[in-house]
C-alpha cells in the first residue's frame, strides 16, 4: 500500500473535487431565455390582476402540484419564508412546541423561535434523519407540530413518523429543502405530512438564487398560508376565504425567479438519477469496506446521493480521515468537530444555545415551562457523538466513474492507513 499523501506519498488524484453545487452548474440558454421572455413581457411582478392565472409563479404552482401530486402549492421567497408558513398555517406560535431534528439547517429552529414557540431538540439515528423512537420521547402535551427534515437528501422514516404523530394528534411539516425530488415508497417527499416545505437556495437540488415552495392537500391550511406570505394579496388566491383575517407578512416569490425555476425543474429528474446512480455505485464499492460503516438507507431509493457520509469508530478517526482522505485529492469533512461552526448542528445555534431573542430576552422560553429547558452537549448527546465521527464528501451529478474510482480507492488507501 502506497505511501498517504498526508505524509508525502502520491496523492490519489490531482484534479479538483466536485463542486458542492447542483442545479446552478446546469444553467445554461434555457433558462436565460425564460428569463428573457419574463423582462420582454415587463410582467415581473406575480399579482397583477391581469395575465394572473398564466404568471410564471403560477405556473411553477401548477408544476409542484403535479410533481408532488398535492391539491394545493404556494411559490415563496425562500425555504425559511415556506416553514413560517407552514407553522402558522399548523397554528404552532406562543405556548406551543415544536419538535425538530437536532441536525438540520439553523433556519427550521430559527422559523420556531420567531413564531414564540418552543424548539424541542429530537435525535437524529445513523440515516441522518430524525429517530421515531426518540420522537415519541420528545411528545409533551403542549407539542403542536413536528419538522421532519430530509436531511442530505434522505428520506425520514415517514411511516413510523406518520403514525406516532397521528397517535397524538401532531401536525407533520417535512422540510424537504435539501431533497427536493425525493421519493418515499412512491410517495414523493413534502406530499406525506401535513405540509412539505422547498428551498430553491443556491446549495439545493434544484436553485433560483432564492425562493421556496409550500405545499399541502388541506384548503385551510393553503389559506393560511397564503394570508401569512402576502398580508393583501390572498384575495388573488382564493374567491371565498374560509379562514378568519389575521396579519400577513410579504414572502412572495418574483417572476424572474420563479421562471428560471421552471427551466431547473425540467432538468431535476435527469440529475437525481444521475446522482442516485452514482451513489448506488459508491455505496457498492464501498460494501467490502470492513473499517467505514454506512447506514442501511445510503444508497436506496430512499437517498438521493447528493453526499457520501460514512462512519469511522471515533472523532479522532474522522478527522484523520477526512484530511488524509482530502490531501489525496478527495474533498472531505469531519461533520462535527468541536470546532468550526457549522450551522446544521444545534450545538452552533447560539441564539438557541442562549435562549436569546432578538430583543435581549428570553422569549418564548421565559413564558412558559420551558424556561427550564437546556440546550447543551447533553440535550442530543448521540447526535453529536454520531456526527462527531461521521465523514463527509459532497457529491453532485459531475461526478463521473473515474472520479468513484478515485474516490474508492482513496477511501481504501485512507482505511488501510489509518483506520
Ligand atoms: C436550506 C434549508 C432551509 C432554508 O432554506 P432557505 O431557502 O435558505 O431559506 C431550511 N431547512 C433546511 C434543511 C435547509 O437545508
């Protein structure tokens, strides 16, 4: 076995890493067009009475219903825009709970905490999705809702989830922002729960820059939303409003955005199945690997191979493989290593660390019993002590089958070597 290149040996390869983008590396003469046509129409704002029912937000609508197979879409501003929505439309706010996984993108907590509910941490299991059986632990009877998050692109077990929520009469939102195009046994993903929040970021399957996308088979739950993403413009939406008035925000997607969006949609099927198919082959070549562990979902239907995390026995293994694995030219990352403040972590959520608000108080915590809850190294130690010896390396669909030789055999050599 050759030399690492962490200690001066031949490097596995030479050539960069993908990128950790998707969608943005497809934009090509499509997309320009779409958006050219939107500035020749000078129509570039969604609710004008006329040309209402054809606006390019409209026609994204109708696209993600059908996609998802939902009665109801709403276009938004953002993935967070879309989890606001979702939660006011469940009627979670001020005394309530909300479940979340301990291990999802800063903004599902934030959404919460801005609403004055209460974020209740939940662990996450070696899927990297939340653990049903410490869901059931976290239910109180003052939790309202639970955010399922697709988390890297893999689907959460959302029959167990399903179930034990229906058990206690919980709302379900899936934050399906990083699993855009996801599937769950033939059910796509944001169609299982109540309501199924998108993020169309940069970082995502599929981008516009930003914006987001809500959808739900409820009528009520849709004009909930629909009031709180545009205080005025609900009248637009719907003839006969069946919800009583309350004070709405300004979420509305442009129509730039929403048809560069469209020209991106056409194209996600041909890029999950390229990741997915990567993946697969990844995951295969890596089955023999006796000193790496992978969850029995990576590499399924369930994953949509948007990134490879394994397993090693500990931190410090992690770590040395992830710089012995990245000087031999394949990008990688411990997930959590104490010390970089990645945002996907609760531990680096300070405001929620210090129960701050944005006012120098403690609410929504200091008005109810939770002003007693922690959030610490002990409120989801497995989270930690799993993410703590997980390794990751971004995957998109550039990667080709030399690079998954290049990364096999680094992943080889690194194992050998070192754990
Ligand atoms: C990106 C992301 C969001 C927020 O989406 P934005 O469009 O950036 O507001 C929410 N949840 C998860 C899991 C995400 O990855």
């Amino acid at each position: 076995m050759s030399k690492l290149a962490l200690y001066g040996g031949a490097p596995v390869r030479t050539k960069p890493w993908v990128s950790k983008y998707m969608g943005s590396e497809e934009l090509g003469e499509e997309e320009k067009a779409r958006v050219l046509k939107v500035l020749e129409k000078k129509r570039i704002f969604r609710y004008f009475p006329a040309g209402l029912e054809d606006s390019e937000c409209s026609a994204l609508e109708n696209e993600y219903k059908s996609f998802l197979n939902t009665k109801y879409a709403l276009a938004v501003n953002s993935g967070t825009s879309a989890l606001v929505c979702a939660l006011v439309a469940c009627g979670a706010g001020p005394g309530d709970e909300v479940i979340i996984p301990a291990y999802t993108w800063v903004a599902t907590a934030a959404a919460v905490a801005m609403l004055g509910a209460v974020p209740v941490l939940c662990e996450i299991d070696e899927s990297l999705t939340l653990d049903p059986q410490d869901f059931a632990r976290c239910i109180t009877p003052r939790t309202k809702a639970v955010i399922v998050v697709h988390m890297r692109g893999i689907s959460a077990a959302m029959d167990e989830i399903m179930q034990i929520a229906k058990e206690h009469g919980i709302r379900v939102i899936e934050d399906a922002a990083q699993a855009n195009g996801g599937v769950y046994k033939d059910r796509m993903l944001g169609s299982i729960g109540d309501a199924g929040c998108f993020s169309l970021q940069q970082a995502k399957v599929i981008t516009t820059g930003e914006g987001g996308m809500l959808v739900t088979d409820s009528e009520e739950l849709w004009q909930r939303a629909v009031l709180y993403h545009d205080g005025a413009g609900y009248q637009f939406r719907f003839s006969e409003r069946k919800i009583p008035a309350f004070p709405g925000q300004n979420y509305r997607l442009t129509e730039l955005q929403a048809a560069l969006s469209l020209g991106q949609l056409e194209k996600m099927p041909s890029i999950l199945a390229q990741t997915k198919s990567n993946k697969k082959k990844i995951v295969q070549g890596l089955k023999n690997q006796t000193k790496i562990k992978l969850a029995p979902v990576f590499g399924t239907d369930h994953d949509l191979g948007l990134s490879l995390i394994f397993y090693v026995e500990n931190g410090e293994k992690a770590r040395a493989a992830a710089e012995a694995l990245t000087a031999e030219g394949i990008q990688a990352f411990q997930v959590y290593d104490g010390v970089s403040n990645d945002q996907h972590i609760y531990i680096n959520w300070e405001f929620l660390v210090n129960k701050a608000d944005p006012w120098g108080g403690h609410y929504p915590w200091s008005l109810t019993p939770e002003a007693e809850i922690a959030y610490d190294e002990n409120t989801c130690p497995r989270t930690l002590e799993l993410l703590n010896r997980a390794v990751q390396v971004h995957l998109n669909q550039m990667v080709t089958d030399e690079d998954i030789e290049d990364l096999l055999q680094a992943v080889d050599k690194v194992a050998a070597h070192l754990l």
